[in-house]
C-alpha cells in the first residue's frame, strides 16, 4: 500500500485543492468530450455500424448511466477503502476507458467504454466533495468546492477546444475533397470524419494518469479516520461525537437533509445542463451555425462557465449558498425560455411532408437524399436556403428518428431499413418478458411490421444570425448555472449531510441527480425529433422554476458552519 508523503500543513492543503480540482477536472471531460465528438460519431458510426438516434442518445448517456450505477456504491466504497484509495480507483477506471473507447470497432465497444467513463465519474462527483468537506475547514469549505467546480468547467473548455480542433482538421479535409468524383469525396469526408471522433478521445489520456497517481500521495481523511477508531491519526479539533450517535435513521435530523440534498441535485440535473452541454454542437448547427462555427461557440461557451465560476468562488463564501442558487435559478429560467422561443419560431415554418415521403418507401424501407429532384418532390426550392428534413418512423415497436440537411457537402442518404432498426434481443429484456413485464421493445413483433412513416417535416435550416442569438441565451443559461448551481450543489451534497450518513447519504443523492440526468439525455435526440427543441427547453425551464422556489424557501444558509453545527441545526426540534 503506497502511504502519504509527509509534508507542511500548507503544502498539503495546496497539494490537496490541486488534487481534488484535477477530479474536477476529469468530471467536466466526462460530461464535455462527447460534444465535440458525437457530430463525426454520429457521421461515421451511424453509418458503418447502423446506429439509429436511439443508440446515439445512448452512448452519450451511457457516461450518465455508469455514474448511476457507481453512485450506488461510491459511498460504501469510500467507506471500505477509505476516500484516497476510492479515488485512486476512480482514476485507474478513467485511463482504462479512452483506449477501449478510441479503438472501438462496434457498438458493444463503444458503449462498454462510456460506461466505464461514467463509473469513473459517478465515484469522482461522491468521493472528491466528500474528502474535501471532511478535510477542509468551514471557513474554505466553499472555496474548496467551488475549485473542484471550476476545475470541472475547465475540463469542459480543454474537451471543446479539442473538438474545435478536430472541426478545423475535418473542415481542412472536406475542402481538400471538393474537388473529387463524388465516391471518393464521400470516402475522404468518412475517413476525416472517423480519425477526429476517436482522436478527441484520445486527447483525455492525460488528465486521468496525472489524477490516478496524484491521489497516491493524499493524506487519509481524518474523519473516515476517526470513523474506523484511528483517532490518533486524526486532528483533535476534527474529532466528532458520530460514533457515538444512537438516533434512529429515520429521525429528523437524517432525513430532512438528506431529502433536501435529494431534491436539489434532481432540480440541479432536471434544468437539462448535462444534455444541454453534451449535445451543444448539434443543437448549434441546427440553430443555423456551421460546423465550424459551432464549434467555436462550443469553446466561447465553456470559457464563460469557467470564468463565471471564478466569480462563484469569490461569491460563495461572502454571499451565501441560498443568494447565489436563487440568482443562478432565475438567470436559467430567463434563458430556457428565450432558447425554447427562438426555436419554435422557427419549429412553426415546418411543413408537413409525411405524404410525399410514404410515396418514396420501397420494398418496406426508405433510402432518399436531400438533392434537387427530392427537394422539388418535397415541395422545396434546391436553389433556395438550406433545408431540413426529419422523420420518425417504426417498425413494430422499434422506432427511429434520422434528419438530413441539403447544405452537407457528403450528401449524406436517410435511410430506414428493418435490419437497421430491429435490434435483437437482450438478455436484459428477454428476463423482463418472462416475468410479464416489458419495458423494452419485443424483436418478435416487429419481426413482419411494416414500415411505419410516423412523421416528416421539412424546413428550412435557421439563418446565421438566429443561430448566434440561439448562443447567446445559452451563454446566459451556462453562466447562471456556473454563478449560482454549479458550485452550491457540490456544497448542498456535502454539508447537508450529518457525518453518520455522508457517504451513503451522497451516493444515494448523487443517484438520483444521475438518474434525472441520464433520462433526459436518453430521450433527448428522440424528443427534439418528434416534437421540436423548443419542446426540452420549455421542459428545462418549468423544472428551475420548482428549482428556484426550493432553494428560496426550503433552504439553510450554511455559509460559515462545521459540519457539526450543520448537523444540529437539523436535528433541533421542529418550531411549533
């Protein structure tokens, strides 16, 4: 077992805070990376491994499913092998996951490693807040959480500056090809297209080892220490009276905090940040900017949610928790709601194709391109702006939803084809189906379902300008969310919690918060098919508002107090 080196107190706590920010610097990796990647994944994957939208919305909900399913036992963990071995796991299961990601050759593959990714994640976002409240004192408590959040909106701007690269090498690719046959341009775009999705993975490598191996030299908490009847490893002045707690579980005192934190990481997850942030590019270009520029807003976008964090750290410990979630709250129901107008604004020029569409199925499927003679059969102008076109269709209770833009150089076909759609059955549903449950799709009963056009829409892709003004209200959502949610519910996680429940208490919250947020993620791409984006945004705001209304009336300010005082605040009688 390697031990802690010895060292001054204040070289410990700068070591520490370094340590702990580069947790939150693999977080915001986690949830970040798959912006920049999924545009060329969903190109090149989608193609040659026959992915549909759901599959899609997997994979960049995998990480959030993995997190799930650590934060069941990130808690029990910490507690077995103490907070320093828990994230050095946590680290070793991050590094593991980029070559299993980078070289996948398939679906399985490729899924497996987000997976693995969320694992390292959920661990990350329990065990890393928890170490920092138990080593820190009151008075740095806030700002040693809010460095672990600002470290996280760093690793969301080094994962959109790497996308940003990799957009500029497929741009430079795709002007290269523009003067070949039509194949070999298709093929050169794949190729690009393939190489940057699976070079920004590998781009992640670094941050993981440097974290895995810092964590080695960490001191023990001295709480867990205290905890485990090592007390003369642990500071006198952190000594607690938790051992000695005989009050039920089910007092007051546990599950008033525990319910509170509970609700604010499910509001902090249901504004849809997580979704928001991971789909960003996509929802750029369909907003009317190229790729590109896309990309670059990406980055301007991230760059704000790490300064506006700078702010949050000088703020939290000086303005309170309570003020800071009450501002952030408010500032994300304003942009959600500009977001969701400014699509449907343009969501309302759509038009109904669905017949014109049924009359190009063939042999039960579906293969058309968005050139000239399709654009004129849909009733469009080929020589006017650029279209959009988007279906959702079924076979059985296999559903799908696939768009296609004119203005993409490839030109790519959308097709619908059984083989395609119907995925054979899991392990996992097969079970569900034996038992007279089935919350998955039967293989069977779509095994002779024709082809089912569900909807078709055609319009034409936004201007420039209003994809700049989409950016804009997102730039507002992402700078309340850093100034106000995104540092005070790492801090909600932690102090909230009495020490006699933390780390159980925090899995069982953070799950929930993963919970919320891997459900949104995993409908998202076939939500905003079928109904508009408008539809998620307006979703997201309803959602703050519950947000807000909590933390301006249900609340404590806990700016100033140990964790002890915390915790007898919440365990003194009710006022009558």
């Amino acid at each position: 077992m390697t031990a802690a080196l010895p060292r001054s107190p204040a070289w410990s706590a700068r070591y520490l805070l370094f340590i702990a920010g580069m947790g939150g610097l693999l977080y915001g990796i986690d949830v970040g990376i798959i912006a920049g990647a999924l545009p060329y994944l969903e190109s090149t994957a989608a193609l040659a491994w026959k992915l549909n939208a759901q599959q899609l919305s997997f994979v960049v909900a995998a990480v959030l499913l993995g997190s799930v399913l650590s934060s069941l036992f990130a808690g029990l963990l910490a507690d077995i092998i103490g907070r320093r071995h828990a994230m050095v796991v946590s680290g070793a299961l991050f590094v593991a996951s980029i070559p299993l990601i980078a070289l996948a050759d398939g679906y399985a593959a490729l899924l497996c490693g987000r997976l693995l990714q969320g694992v390292s994640g959920g661990l990350v976002g329990v065990i890393v807040p928890l170490y920092l409240a138990e080593c820190l004192p009151a008075d740095r408590r806030g700002r040693g959480a809010a460095l672990f959040q600002l470290l996280l909106t760093v690793g969301l701007v080094a994962a959109a500056v790497i996308g940003l690269v990799q957009a500029r090498s497929v741009q430079v690719a795709t002007e290269g090809a523009a003067a070949l046959p039509e194949a070999a341009r298709a093929a050169a775009v794949l190729a690009a297209k393939d190489h940057a999705w699976r070079g920004i993975f590998w781009m992640c490598l670094t941050p993981g080892i440097v974290f895995t191996l810092g964590c080695l030299l960490l001191a023990e908490s001295p709480r867990w220490l205290a905890q485990r009847g090592a007390r003369a490893a642990a500071p006198t002045r952190r000594h607690t009276n938790a051992t000695g707690v005989t009050d039920p579980l089910l007092s007051r005192r546990y599950v008033l905090p525990f319910l509170l934190a509970c609700l604010i990481l499910a509001c902090n997850q249901a504004t849809g940040i997580n979704s928001v942030l991971a789909y960003v590019v996509n929802i750029l270009n369909r907003a009317g900017l190229s790729g590109s520029s896309a990309n670059l807003a990406d980055v301007l976008l991230k760059v704000l949610n790490a300064l506006m964090t700078i702010v949050a750290v000088l703020l939290v410990d000086r303005k309170g928790r309570r003020f800071l979630l009450m501002v952030g709250t408010a500032g994300i129901v304003v942009a959600l709601l500009a977001v969701g107008l400014l699509f449907r604004a343009n969501e309302i020029q759509q038009r109904d194709v669905l017949a014109q569409v049924t009359t190009q199925v063939r042999d039960d499927g579906l293969s058309l391109r968005l050139d000239a003679p399709t654009l004129r059969a849909l009733g469009a102008d080929p020589a006017g702006p650029p279209q959009v076109l988007t279906v959702a269709y079924a076979y059985g209770p296999f559903t799908n939803v696939a768009s296609i833009r004119s203005d993409d150089p490839a030109l790519p076909r959308l097709d619908a084809r059984r083989a395609d759609t119907v995925q054979p059955d899991s392990v996992i549903g097969a079970a569900f189906r034996r038992l007279h449950l089935n919350p998955f799709p039967d293989p069977a009963a779509a095994a002779t379902a024709p082809l089912a056009i569900e909807t078709a829409r055609l319009g034409p892709l936004p201007t420039t300008g209003h994809g700049w003004f989409v950016a804009a209200a997102i730039c507002l959502f992402v700078a309340s969310f850093a100034i106000g949610p995104g540092v005070c519910v790492w801090l909600a996680l932690s102090e909230l919690m009495p020490t006699r429940i933390r780390s159980n208490g925090m899995s069982i919250a953070l799950l929930i918060n993963q919970f919320v947020s891997t459900s949104i993620a995993a409908v998202f791409l076939p939500t905003v098919g079928r109904h508009g984006y408008s539809t998620i945004f307006f979703f997201g705001a309803a959602c703050t508002v519950v947000y807000f209304l909590a933390s301006a009336f249900l609340l404590p300010e806990t700016r100033g107090k140990t964790l002890e005082e915390i915790d007898a605040f919440f365990a003194r009688p009710a006022a009558k």
